[in-house]
C-alpha cells in the first residue's frame, strides 16, 4: 500500500513538471516519508521512474482488455478504449515525453512500444468486429483508422490555448471522441453513437 501510494504522489507530480524536473526528495514529502524509504524498494531514480511508468502501462493495458471482455457493443467499446487513451495521455504530455526520450529512454520506449504496437492492434480488432456487426463501414480500412485515432486522440495534449478558453476540456473531449465515431459508423451505428454520447459519455476535466 504504501509503494502505491509513493507511485501515485510520483504520478501527479510527473504530470504537472515532467520526471526529470522533479526530485525523489519532493515525492517524499508529498507522501509524507523519507527519501530512504524510496530507496528500500528501488536502487536509483531511473529505476523509480521506469516503476511509475510500468504501473501506468501496465494498469491501462489491465482496463483496456477488462473493456474487451464486456463491451456489449463495437461502438460502446470504442467510446470507452477511446477514453483510457485519452487518460493515459494524461501522463504522457509532450513535456513527460521529451524528458523520458532524453534522461530515462528505456521506459520511453516501453511507452512508444505501447503507444505504436498495443494501442492501434486493440482499436484495430474492435473495428473488424464493428464491422461485422455492420455498425462500421466496411470500406474502412482497420489498421489505418485505428493508428489515426491513436494520433487524433494525442490532440488534447496539443490543442491551442484560444481553444481552452472557449471550451472546458471535457467537452473538447467528447466532441473528439464523437468526430471520431462518426467518421467510422455506418447509420444503424451512428444511432449507438447518439444513444452512447447522451447517456454515457462522460469525462473528468
């Protein structure tokens, strides 16, 4: 329990400065322990970092195949692999990323590993699935769509201030999300699509 809790101290401040820009003595005071305790369980910071971001990894990979096993529906499964993605990139801002490429590239690349291989593969069986439900178009070509809406879904991360501004960040999200159905949905789907966005489509900001 209290490794879990040293990780998610760890996740929070990670995602707000980047994980080189934050020391382990900073993460033990968030957590209300010493350094040395930090040090019990992994030799250095490279190691502490690769940690966090395995657990990161690895507990979206658990939800992501959990979503598999129940999604009563393509479009419903969609919408919700749709949104792990979007909270996993929540940890991986462009800020995180450059500084895993430069200073912990071992973990930088578990995550391209994922982001490249794991992630288009799961969208990509879901949309022959789609289309065998005939909820999708059949023209669709899945291993195509599926690495675009991968990149499509990175925008949050990206988006311009002025966008901000105008929009709270849960309703960017589900007008994405949508954009993104309908780009993929035969009619009979886009009907799943509306019933889905009005009763279930719900993000944290």
């Amino acid at each position: 329990m209290e490794n879990n809790n040293i990780l998610m101290n760890a996740m929070i401040l990670f995602m707000q400065k980047g994980p080189h820009s934050i020391t382990l003595d900073e993460i033990a005071q968030r957590s209300g322990i010493s350094k040395k305790t930090i040090y019990k369980s992994y030799t250095d910071k490279t190691a502490f970092v690769d940690a966090v971001y395995k657990h990161i990894i690895n507990h979206t990979e658990k939800r992501l195949l959990d979503i598999t096993d129940k999604g009563d529906n393509a479009v419903t499964e969609y919408k919700n692999i749709c949104k792990t993605i979007i909270a996993l990139n929540k940890h991986f801002n462009p800020t995180v990323i450059s500084e895993l490429r430069r200073f912990y590239y071992s973990t930088y690349r578990e995550y391209k590993v994922f982001r490249n291989l794991f992630l288009p593969t799961l969208l990509s069986y879901n949309i022959e699935r789609g289309i065998r439900e005939n909820v999708y178009n059949d023209t669709i070509n899945s291993d195509l769509f599926a690495a675009h809406t991968v990149y499509q879904l990175e925008y949050i991360n990206k988006m311009p201030a002025s966008l901000l501004q105008d929009n709270s960040k849960r309703h960017i999200k589900q007008q994405l999300v949508k954009f993104i159905l309908y780009s993929l949905t035969t009619p009979d789907g886009k009907k799943l699509v509306d019933n889905t966005t009005t009763n279930n489509l719900t993000y944290n900001n």
